[in-house]
C-alpha cells in the first residue's frame, strides 16, 4: 500500500521523538526509614517482615524479622511496642497491630520447629555474663557471626530478668523456654548458677578474647520505712523471683505495693492471683506521670488492683500502715501535707525500681561508672579494653527491647573489635514521614484487636492474658501496613505516567525510569501511595 | 436499455451500477430526486450491500463519506448550492486525504438572495479545493460520467465532483441509455483503496503537517490532478469502446476545427450554444463552439490546441467573480496567452435566467464583428440596472435594491 | 420539433403531463425532452411544464417559446398576461372547460385548432378526482394526432400503474373517443 | 471479637494494581505488555490529563475489542500532539479529519465495516470537549438519533487548551480562561450557563451513556471495555485536568481529578437507554474549596478576598449533583 506523503504515518514511530529533554527535574525511587523501625529499640525490620507476611510467607518473614531479633515470639508479648505508637496508620485508622503479628510469626516458628544458622565457628571466644535478653541477643548475634560464646547464668535458668521478673500471664515459661532453647540450640556453652566476680581474669582463664557484661539491674530499690515487723515486708523482685520456685509465696488477703512502673502492677496483679481479696497500689504522684504502661494498668484495673494516688508509706505497725497524703506542687513534685491515715494489711511489696550490682566490677581496671551504671562507648565497650556492657546495666531505657538491640549492638562491635576493623552501623534512610505518603489509596480497615481473656478465668489462674492471631487475621493485619516509604509494587506509576515511561520490571523487581521519554511531571512521585519516589533536580 | 426518464433518476440509475457501499444524503434542491431514488434501490433491495444513511446535515453527509471512504468502502453523496459550502471544510478535508468520493454537485446559485435556480456558482466555489470537477452537457452524460469518475477518483486516490445544472438536467426527462451491471462490472473494478483503516495494519490518517512539509504535500497534489489530464481522456476512450458512446473527455469542439469564433462553455447550455452555431453556420459565419467537460485539472494545453486557431474567444459562462469578472474566461486567457485572439466574458444564466438562442445569436454575431463588450451580462435588464444606479448616485440610502426594482418593473415607463 | 407549453396550477399534475408526453414520444422512437418551468411554486400557484418532441437528439435547453400547442389545465388562467405568448399561428390550444369562457378571444390560432373540453368532470366521473391530466392527454392526441392515443395509454401505465393506472386509461380513451366524433360532425357539417 | 473478614490487599482496590493481586483484580494499566495505544514521544505537556485519559481509554478499549479497534479523532490537543509529521504516537488504525466531525466520520467507518460484514471491528470517535459539545454538537447529535454503532469518548478539560485556553460551554462557572478573564463584576466565566452533554446524550436514549475520570481508573476501564462491546450509540464523557489551561501543578493532574469528584462537582454516574442505572459514591467528601484552590483559574475567588457567595455557589452546584445523583450512597 503506498500511502499518502506526510498526511499518513506509520505508527508508533514517535519513539523517535525524545521527550526526556523536556525534563527539570527527575523521579527517582527511595527507600524510606518507615517510623515503625525507627522507633524500635531492638532496630528490626518491622516494615521488612510485614510486608514477607502480607505474602503469606510466614517462614520468609519470621526469617527477616530474626535477623534483628531472635526472640519474636516473647518480643511480642512483653515489648510494650513503641514501632506502633509511631506508626502512621495511627494517623489514618488505627495502628498496624505489629506486636501481634510478630508474636504470631514467634509462635508459628516454634509450631513449625524453625531453627537458626549459626556460621561455622572462626575461633575467636566470647564471654557473656547474664543471660538475660540483652546476653541472649549478643549471644545469638555473635553465632551467627560465627564466634564461639560461652554464656555465664548465676540462676539456675537462663532468661534473666524475662524469668524472674515478667509473670507467667504475661510471659508463659513454654514460650521463653523454646525460643532460649532455640538459640542455645545454635552452639552456646551455657555454665548456669555461675556467678563471676572477676570478669575480665574469668575471660583469661576461659580462653575468651572479649567478655560481654550484661548482669541486668538486679538490687531491688529499699525505702526507709520504720518496721515492726521486717517480715511482712518484701521487695518485688524476690516475689516474682519467688513465683519460679516451688512454694509460691505467703502474701495474705490484704496486700499493698508502694511504687508506680509496671513491677509494681505486675507485682498487685501477682498477688490478687495468689489469692489476694485487695491489692493496692500506693503511689506517690498520680496516673497522668506514673511510669507504668497504660494498658498495663488498664488490665490491672480489670482485674480489680486499686489505686491511691498521691500517697506515701510512713510506717508499719503490725498490720497498720501509716499513710501520708501528698500534693503536687507547681514543678510537679509531690510534697508532704502532713495528713495522715492507716490502711489495715497482711504484706507490703516494695516495687521502688532496681540497681546494678557493681560489686563485681571493681577490679577492672579503667572501667568507669557514673550514677550506678556503667559508662560505655559508642561501640557498647567499657573504659576496659575487650570487656563491652549492654542492658540495665548502662545509661538507657530499661527494657527488654533495648537490652535486645544492645545485645545485636555489642555483637556486631565486639566482631569489629576481634577482626581489628570497627563495626560501621550502614546509613540510616531519611523517615518515610506521613505527609510524604498518598493515603487516598489506602482502603480503611479496622486494627484486628487480640482475643483478651475474660477476668474471671485470669483472676484464678497464670495463664496468659492475651491470646495469638490465628492466621488469617494476621494476614490480614500485616497488610494493613502502608508500607512506609517502601515500594510494595502497586503499579500506580507506572499506570499514571502519561509519558509511558516507566518500566515495570515484574513481581520483587519494582520498576524503574526510561529517562528517554520522562518529561518529569511529578505524578508518579505524586501518586506513589508510601512515598518511595522523589523528585531531584536535573544537573544542569 | 435506452429509457425516457428524469435526469436524476439516469444518475441515481447509473451510481447504483457502480455498486456503492456507502451513500450519504442531505436534502436540498435540486438533488433530492438523486439521493431518492438511491434510498428508495437500497431499501428495496435493488442496491445490495450498500448503507443509506439518513445524516443531518451536508456537512455531516461528506464527513460521513470521508470515514467510509478511510474503512475502505466506495463512497457516494450528492449536494447543492448552499450545502456545497456548509460541508466546504470536509470538501477541502476529503482532497487533502486523497480519499476517492464521488459526489454529484446539482449545480444552482449561492444566496443572498436565496435563489434555488441553477448557476455555477456553487462549484465554483470549490474550484481550488483540490477535487477533480467533471460537467455534464446531457443527462446521459451525466450518467455517463458517475461511472468514470469512480473509476478515475480511486486510480488517482482524489475525490470527483460530477456537476450537472440544477433543474435543466436534474429535472428534464429525456432518453437515457442506462448500462448493465454487466457492462459496469466489466469497466469498473472493485475498490482498492491506496491506504485503509485497518486494525490489521494500523495507520495514522490525517498527520498535522508543519511548514517543513505542507508546500510538498500541496505540490504532490497538483501533480496528481496534472496525471489526471492524462487519464481523463484515456478512460473516456476506454468507456467510448466499452459502452459505444462519446462521454467526458477533457473538452469535446463543435465545428470548431475551421472556426473564426468559438465559443466556450460548461454543462448543458452548450445545446443551446451548438443549435445556435448551426442556425449561424447556415447564413456563413464560421462559428464552432468547445463544451469543457473537465473544469479541474484545467486543461490548459488542450484548450490552447482547441481554440487557438480561432481569432474570437466567446467564454458563455454561469458564474461571476464579482469585482472581477468571468472565472473560466480569466483561466482560458490565461491558457491561451501569447495568441492573437480576443477572449470576451459573457456571464449568463446567473440564478436561473434563461440563455435563449435568440440572446446567443445577437452577442456571437456581435462577437463576429468585434463588437462585443469585454463583459457581458446576457439578457440584463439595463433598464433596472440603471435606474438603481441613479438612484444611489443620488442619495446613499436609496433603500433595498430588491423592492426599487420591483417598482421600476411595475411602473409604466418599463417596456 | 413539436413543441408544447402546458399552463396549470400547482398540483395538477402539470409537470407529469408533460412527463407523459415526453414518455408517449419516446415510445413511438421519437426523442423528445420534459421538463417544468422550476419554481418554488406551492399548490394552487400558476405554474408551467415543456414538452419537446424531434426526430433527433433535442440539444435545446431554453424553455418553450414559440409552442405549437398550448395545454391549459384550468379555464382560470385564461387571463394570465402572456398565456398565448409565441403560440404557432398555426399551433393548437386545448383548455380545460366545458364552454367557451371569455380570453377566447386572445387565441391566434385556426378554430379547428383549439378544443374545450370539460376534462374535470371527465376525470370525476372516470378517475374519481379532479384530476384532468389524462383526459387532457387523451383530447390532445386526437386534436393534434401528434401521438397516438395507444402510446398516451402506455405512457398513462407507467406512469401511474394498477387501478388508478386503468382508470386514467379509461377517462383518457374517453376523452379520445369524444373528441374524434365532434371532429368527425364539424368535418361532415363542414362538407 | 469480631474479626473483619480478608477480602483484598488493603491498597487492592483504589491502586492501579499489586503485587499480591491476580491479573484479574488488577486494572488493565497494570498489565506489563498493557497496548500503550498511545505511545511514548507524544508532545503533551507535561501532567497532561488528556494524554492519560486517552491511553486509559483506547487500551481498554483495544482490551475490550481484541484489538480490532478503529478510531476517529477530533482536532484538538490530543489529535496535536499525538500526530505532528513525521511522527505519530498512536499504534492503532487511527484517523484525524477535522474539529467537528469526529462522530459523522465514525460513523461513516462504522458503515464501511457493516458493509464490510466486519462486525468484529469496534468505532470509537474520540475529542476534547470543544469538538463534542461546542463544534461537534451537531453530528454527535445526528450519531446518537441514528443510534449509529460508535462508542464517542469525550476528554473534557474545560476549554478550549489548543488554542490557549479560551472558553467552551464545558468551561465551568467562575473559571478563568484568555476570553473570561478574571476582571469586572463577574469575574471569570458566568455564572448559569454551559450544559451537560451526558444528559443531553441520555434524552437521547442511547444504550449507555456514563462519566469517568482519571481519578478513578478502574472506574474508567470497567465504563469503557462495557462500552466497547455493546452495540448501538454509546458516550463517555471523561474528566482530564489540564496543567496548562487550569493552572494547576503538573504532578498534581489525578490528585485536582480526584477532588473534582470527591467534592461532588464531577459525578459519576451511567445510564441506559435514557434511565440513570447506576453511580459510584464518594469516598470522602471535601468542600469545593480543596478543588478550586489548587486551580489558578479559580484565583481571584480567594485573592485578594475570599469570594465567599460565589463559592458558596459552587458548593451549592456540587451539593445538587450529590442530592441528584445520591453520591454518598
């Protein structure tokens, strides 16, 4: 057919015509830092692992979340999840319920019996005293780097303070059991009821070339109270240590706790399940400022703990306590009013918080303490060279999460310092902020909330509170997640591109420009749901 | 089969033969009688694969044409006069596409005033607008015509305008030789269209075309319309041996060969013109006469060869350039430059006004002896026209021209 | 060439007498040309068709100025100013009417040449409608023998086919019959 | 506790595809070997709605055909930019012949395939809102009486862009364009002119009738493949933004569509053979002034004060067609 001059074209033949130049500015793709990771003491991968589980991939996705964290299945119970109050869906709906999926990918490993690699051992010997959440992680870390540890545990059970301070209810033994079990299972040569008191000779003598101290805070916090009768008065601590052994302890039916963090409520609670009538909880300030978490005390509440506020203990005669009212003064400090009343009660528990046990440390030489903690660098090393720190026992918040990540932290350094090449922690991404996303895409859905035992049955017994996700649910909850300046591949630029010039390079491989064509108009970048695109400027 | 029938039926008769695929209809007077009879054969079965559409407008009807045209399909409309300029756009569209219509023009008068009579001036309009324009001296050419301008409209891929006087043909009974389907069959091959609308081999039709190409594409058309000068004439010979009669052609003389004048017109008045020629001849004036039938492509070499010989050139024509004058006798001047002839306008029939021998007679024998005017205005009523002329030499505002004129018609100083 | 000018009002069938003509020469091998004074005449408006009939091709196309006969379908025209206008002196004018009305006087023509006829009520009575077409036609063929009546007849079937077809037939045959025995008495009273 | 049933991937259904959905939930854009009908190297400006709206339709349209796609287009950007010489972008049977009579020359291509007895072949007409409403009335019109076998797309952008954005009578109240320019006693185009040519296109009884919008791609394909198929008159009419003419952002073309709908201004809904037979609800409601104020053509309604009774009149129009077409339902 020999078609009409210039009026007839043959198609598809602007190709030829490259529209690229009309460009200013460019899209490129990013990942962003969603707020989830950045808010989580441990430093997973929490966005990583959901989007695994939105696939349904549950082995995929407990394996990336491991990689962090070893111990997903009692993290998800205890960690009072800071990833989701920093979630953006909160602005949206409700947060993503992350602690419950990571929890369900915890406990479907220990179904599904999955195990860790450890990497052929290279020689180099690791020291850890306490093996608590943070001696655990470093221990775990450390195998996977390949170096032999040998994990020192004063107790007769491993797990610290996630054994002898976290209740059944809260933590059931079966679960912290496996997971322990699953990394002792990777080559860690345990010694319990070992207790050191020279850790830096017991590493010379062990053949180790570093030593990991990582004993927790373990002194309970005393208050001048004058006493009659010592025995009615006992700390926290020894009572949920005493919850582990064979004879549960006498408290009676009327039981006071003086304090206000979470031991102090998982303390009240402890007692109203060994039978006591009336647990009460004497604070010294109010709810608005106490320390505790408040679905802690919203659940202790359920159960029947009382409060009262703005109360101190002055003595105890007997079963008579001698309480002071206090008021707030414009600081916010409570002051003394002078107003005095009694409260009838069989016992009282100190919950008044916990100190480090420095006793042992010193010897060493050039390891500094400052405020009862001991001071570490940045690669988690003491003034002592060899000898690192993590957990309760160095400046920081005081959890198990946070022992975790010191944990992985002290590993990776210790690694560094064996191999003589410092650790290098890789660059973190800008934060995948909520007004960076489009939320229009995103359909609403309600945050699936965890089946919560009916008090009665909690009342009488320590089994645990809140139940699992079944797997659909979990399904489900994990793709909620928005995915945060991550592309999770909904194909929105490259439908929306007028230009065509987006390549989609098909499933895991995301897309990417054809800059021949790209007049960059921005719509990609505008229409991205999790904001993993930007826009930069061309070079002149 | 020869018959005595209306000009209009003849060609709705003969375009049927052609087996159109798609026809396209606007009313307006004088072509209704045409598209009629072609809806009436294609609702009665008579025209077999063929769609008839009903549009609403004749801009619509060429638009119509022109997409069915694209797809492939042999297309047909018919219009007139005013609705020959309200599809203007289309008309100028349909050429710049090269697509192979064939629309028959019923030629009559453009208004103000609105007059439904026959002229030239529709068509004429069109002149430039890249279409190949073919005139009719008799209703079987007419005809005749439809059956070679398909043939030469998808040869050359250029539409064609076969123009026929609005009521002097359209409207007359006479004897019509209409062909069979045989004999068409045989003449007219099937539609092969030089580019298509095809989802198989996808094109894009109809480019903007920047300065970069545009005076090419324009160059490229006029040499299309040059070939047809070649090919008009071939495949009026082809259709002389196919159907045994004389039809189109570039030009056809009448005694002119020995001619010290000749005249020239389009369409049906060159009857009247060639019994005129033979009453002169008869009292010894060497007159002859030359009917063009192709107006576009102009035949500019042949008309050269056709009247050169002659001294006087009398162009009788049904359209005025007003402000200027005769159209065709500006281009025959134009053709016949360099010879020693006179060429004179004689601008007749405008609206419908009769062109009567005896008025023929009188401006040839004028024209003889030299005496004919540059311009003529045959049959004027110089009585009116003058009248009118004073009075707005007088005052400005002498009022509409229309009813002073009725006035003078009706006052008694008015032969 | 035998030229004929018919004058009627619109929607008389003017222009399809004419047609008829046109047709009834064609079929007696004659070529002959029709066609009517174009306007944008409305019912009941004067109006005016042409009829040319030749022994060749008619190149012709000015209207019927010099007619040979003149058909006037409606008495009432009679005075329309130039009616008679170029008629042959020796041309034929028929008229529709049953006497002779007044504006008689305007015909140049021989008496034997002009014919009232009263084709209206010939048509009622025969057609059923007042349309004097046929009977006109039928009159006209036997007061020119121009055409024959049989070809007028053939050419009144294709014109108008079935029944109305045979009616007009039998109001065109009528009027034949009747005016060939007028002429047949004005002959024999002649001698 | 009550748990929320898993129906979809949470983005599922208002992203254009996703990596956990099957090919069948995802929209036809997503597909990697998609037609591009409209193909890379075209001219449009940058952000042009037009440009988008019109490879949405024709690809789904092709889906819809199986290919056997023929299209006639009005002059007009799209028609512009789409087939300058030597270059054209369109990888269709494709034809251009002038302003307004993009649906007779359909038309005419539909005829040729009846006769052809290619019924396979689908027509689609397609135009801007100049040559649909304004210049084209007539033959769109004369198309929908004959109830001709053309699906007719119109992309609507508010005026006449080609040109430099004069007004149509799709150019909405108080907009400002080069011939109503934003000065005197009424700023901006009138107040109580323009027409819908959906609702005129529905009086004429025509098998479907419905509007779309870039905001709403699934929508627009889930219109446009039913349209293809069925036979008879069909007419979409399609919302594009248009950078240039509106003087909006060019990144924000989907985001300025979506709120026109989302407010109530654009609402979209379809008929049959005359009868409203369905309309899709707003998500979430936004007043009027969201819309207007990414629109520099709405400017002098917030500067140098805010207009207050003009867009409370704007917002009394979108509060109509969200009683009338009952968008929150």
């Amino acid at each position: 057919m020999q078609k009409p001059f210039a009026t007839t074209l043959d198609p598809g033949s602007s190709l030829t015509n490259h529209t690229g130049t009309w460009r200013t500015e460019r899209p490129v793709y990013v990942d962003r830092l969603p707020p989830c990771n950045n808010a989580c003491a441990a430093g997973e991968n929490i966005q990583g692992w959901l989007y695994d589980a939105e696939g349904g991939d549950y082995r995929r996705a407990w394996g990336t979340l491991v990689v962090e964290n070893p111990m997903p299945a009692i993290m998800g119970r205890i960690c009072y999840h800071p990833c989701e109050s920093s979630c953006n869906r909160g602005q949206l709906d409700t947060a993503v319920n992350i602690h419950a999926v990571e929890r369900f990918l915890g406990d479907e490993a220990i179904r599904q019996g999955w195990a860790f690699e450890a990497a052929p051992s290279n020689g180099e010997h690791v020291l850890i005293i306490g093996s608590g959440p943070s001696g655990l992680s470093a221990a775990y870390h450390l195998r996977r780097l390949g170096h032999r540890v040998t994990l020192c545990e004063a107790q007769p059970a491993l797990g610290g303070m996630m054994r002898y301070a976290i209740p059944k209810y809260r933590l059931p033994r079966n679960i912290l059991d496996a997971e322990i079990d699953r990394i002792v299972a990777m080559g860690v040569h345990i010694r319990l009821n070992t207790r050191i008191d020279d850790p830096v000779s017991e590493m010379k003598q062990s053949g180790c070339d570093a030593v990991y101290l990582a004993v927790g805070a373990q002194l309970a916090q005393r208050a001048y109270i004058p006493a009659g009768d010592a025995k009615r008065i006992l700390d926290a601590l020894s009572l949920l240590r005493a919850m582990e052994g064979d004879e549960p302890p006498r408290l009676g039916r009327r039981v006071l706790v003086y304090g206000g963090g979470n031991t102090a409520l998982d303390a009240a609670r402890t007692a109203k399940r060994l039978g006591a009538t009336e647990a009460i909880v004497v604070y010294r300030r109010t709810r608005e400022v106490m320390p505790a978490h408040d679905s802690e005390v919203r659940e202790a509440e359920d159960e029947g703990v009382q409060f009262r506020w703005l109360s101190t203990i002055k003595k105890e005669e007997g079963t008579t306590f001698t309480v002071e009212k206090m008021k707030l003064d414009e600081k916010g400090f409570p002051q003394p009013t002078g107003e005095l009343e009694t409260i009838d009660a069989d016992a009282l528990v100190l919950a008044l918080g916990q100190n480090v046990d420095l006793e042992f440390l010193k010897d060493i030489e050039g390891l500094g303490i400052e405020k009862g903690s001991v001071v570490v660098d940045s690669q988690m090393m003491t003034g002592s060279p060899g000898v690192f720190a993590g957990g309760d026992m160095v400046p920081s918040e005081r959890s198990a999460t946070t022992s975790i990540g010191h944990g992985k932290k002290a590993a990776r350094n210790i690694d560094g310092w064996l191999r003589g090449k410092a650790w290098a922690p890789p660059a973190r991404h800008p934060l995948a902020s909520f007004d960076r996303l489009n939320t229009w895409y995103y359909s609403d859905a309600p945050k699936s909330v965890q089946p919560v035992l009916d008090e009665a049955r909690r009342l009488s017994t320590f089994d645990e509170v809140s139940s699992g996700l079944d797997p659909s649910t979990a399904l489900f909850e994990a793709r909620r997640c928005l995915s945060c300046g991550n592309c999770f591949e909904c194909d929105n630029c490259y439908g929306v591109c007028p230009d065509n010039a987006v390549i989609k390079l098909g499933a895991g491989s995301r897309f990417k420009f054809n800059y021949e064509y790209c007049k960059g108009c921005g719509l990609c970048a505008a229409e991205c749901p999790c904001g993993a695109i930007e826009m930069i400027q061309e070079q002149a | 089969m020869l018959r005595q029938i209306e000009g209009s039926r003849a060609v709705a008769e003969s375009v049927a033969l052609c087996r159109p695929e798609v026809i396209c209809a606007y009313p307006i007077t004088p072509q209704t009688h045409i598209v009629e009879g072609l809806g009436e054969m294609v609702k009665s079965g008579q025209l077999k694969g063929c769609d008839f559409i009903n549009v609403e407008s004749e801009f619509a009807a060429l638009s119509v044409a022109i997409g069915s045209s694209a797809a492939g399909a042999r297309s047909y409309t018919a219009t007139a006069s005013q609705g020959l300029l309200y599809m203007a756009e289309a008309v100028y569209n349909a050429s710049g596409l090269g697509l192979p219509i064939v629309m028959t023009i019923g030629n009559r008068a453009i208004g103000a005033p609105i007059n439904i009579w026959n002229d030239h001036s529709d068509s004429m309009s069109m002149r430039d607008a890249g279409w190949l324009q073919l005139h009719a001296e008799t209703n079987q050419e007419a005809a005749d015509l439809h059956i070679q301008a398909f043939k030469l409209a998808e040869e050359l891929s250029l539409p064609v305008m076969v123009c026929m006087d609005g009521f002097i043909l359209t409207h007359a009974y006479e004897r019509v030789d209409v062909p069979t389907q045989q004999q068409v069959d045989a003449f007219l091959p099937p539609f092969a269209p030089r580019q298509v609308l095809d989802p198989a081999a996808p094109l894009s039709i109809g480019a903007m075309v920047g300065p970069e190409a545009f005076m090419e594409v324009r160059y490229l058309d006029h040499q299309k319309q040059s070939q047809a000068l070649e090919l008009i004439p071939e495949l009026s010979r082809e259709f002389r041996d196919a159907f045994g009669r004389d039809s189109g052609g570039l030009l056809r003389g009448y005694r002119a060969t020995d001619a010290d004048t000749l005249v020239v017109a389009m369409g049906s008045v060159n009857g009247t013109i060639q019994e005129t020629v033979d009453q002169l001849r008869a009292e010894g004036m060497k007159i002859g006469s030359v009917s063009l039938c192709s107006y576009r492509p102009f035949p500019a070499e042949a008309l050269r060869r056709a009247l050169g010989c002659a001294s006087e050139i009398v162009v009788v024509e049904k359209c005025v350039a007003v402000g200027m004058g005769g159209i065709l006798s500006m281009e025959i001047r134009n053709a016949l430059s360099g010879l020693p002839l006179t060429v004179s306008t004689v601008v007749a029939g405008l609206g419908g006004r009769a062109i009567t021998q005896k008025a023929l007679r009188a401006v040839f024998q004028r024209a003889q002896f030299g005496q004919l005017q540059p311009l003529t205005f045959l049959g004027l009523n110089e009585n009116v026209v003058s009248r009118e002329l004073e009075r707005q030499r007088d005052r400005r505002h002498s009022g509409p021209p229309a009813e002073n004129i009725l006035r003078d018609l009706r006052s008694p100083v008015c032969p | 060439m035998f030229q004929i000018r018919i004058h009627g009002r619109g929607g008389q069938g003017v222009v399809s007498a004419a047609e008829m003509l046109s047709v009834a020469a064609f079929l007696e091998g004659k070529y002959a040309q029709a066609f009517p004074s174009f306007g944008s005449e409305r019912t009941g408006a004067p109006v005016m068709s042409f009829c040319r009939i030749d022994y060749k091709p008619i190149r012709l196309r000015e209207p019927v100025l010099q007619p040979d006969a003149l058909i006037i379908q409606d008495p009432t025209l009679l005075h329309l100013p130039g009616l008679f206008d170029g008629l042959d002196p020796d041309g034929f004018v028929l008229v529709n009417s049953s006497h002779q009305p007044a504006g008689y006087a305007a015909m140049a023509c021989p008496r034997e040449h002009r014919l009232f006829i009263g084709a209206t009520e010939l048509a009622l009575k025969h057609v059923g409608r007042p349309l004097p077409n046929a009977v006109l036609l039928g009159a006209f063929s036997a007061l020119t023998g121009r055409l024959h009546i049989e070809s007028i007849l053939e050419a009144i079937h294709e014109k108008f086919p079935g029944k109305i077809g045979d009616a007009n037939d039998a109001a065109a045959q009528a009027a034949w019959q009747v005016v060939r025995e007028t002429r047949m008495e004005a002959h024999a009273t002649a001698n | 506790m009550p748990v929320t049933e898993l129906k979809f991937y949470q983005t599922g259904t208002f992203t254009i595809g996703n990596r956990l959905l099957g090919e069948e939930d995802r929209a036809g854009q997503s597909a990697a070997n998609r037609a591009n009908s409209l193909n890379c190297g075209h001219r449009a400006c940058q952000g042009c709605g037009e440009a988008l709206g019109a490879r949405y339709a024709i690809d789904a349209a092709i889906r819809a055909s199986k290919g056997q796609l023929v299209v006639a287009n009005a002059t007009g950007c799209l028609e512009v930019f789409s087939t300058p010489y030597p270059e054209s972008s369109w990888q269709i049977a494709w034809m251009h012949s002038l302003f307004g009579n993009a649906a007779a020359v359909a038309t005419g291509i539909a005829a040729a395939m009846k006769v052809k007895g290619r019924n396979d072949v689908r027509v689609l007409a397609q135009g801007g809102d100049g040559g649909t409403t304004d210049i084209g009335f007539a033959c769109l019109s004369g198309m929908f009486e004959r109830n001709d076998d053309v699906l007719y797309v119109c992309y609507d952008n508010e005026g006449y862009m080609n040109t430099g954005v004069q007004r149509s009578s799709a150019t909405p109240p108080a907009a400002r364009t080069a011939t109503t320019p934003a000065m005197g006693v009424e700023p901006g185009n009138r107040f109580g002119q323009g027409k819908s040519i959906p609702l005129i296109a529905m009086a004429h009884q025509i098998p479907f009738v419905a509007t779309a919008s870039v905001a709403n791609l699934r929508d627009l394909e889930d219109k446009i493949e039913r349209a293809t198929l069925m036979r008879g008159s069909r007419y979409v009419h399609v919302h594009v933004p248009c950078p240039l003419g509106w003087g909006s952002e060019p990144s924000d073309t989907i985001k300025v569509a979506r709120l026109a709908v989302e407010t109530g201004l654009f609402p979209l809904f379809e008929a049959e053979f005359g009868a409203l037979s369905g309309h899709t609800a707003i998500r979430r409601r936004v007043p009027v002034e969201d819309y207007l104020r990414l629109q520099k053509r709405f400017a002098h309604l917030f500067r140098p004060v805010v207009d207050v009774p003009r867009i409370a009149h704007i917002q009394a129009i979108a509060d109509h067609n969200i009683e009338r077409f009952d968008l929150l339902n």
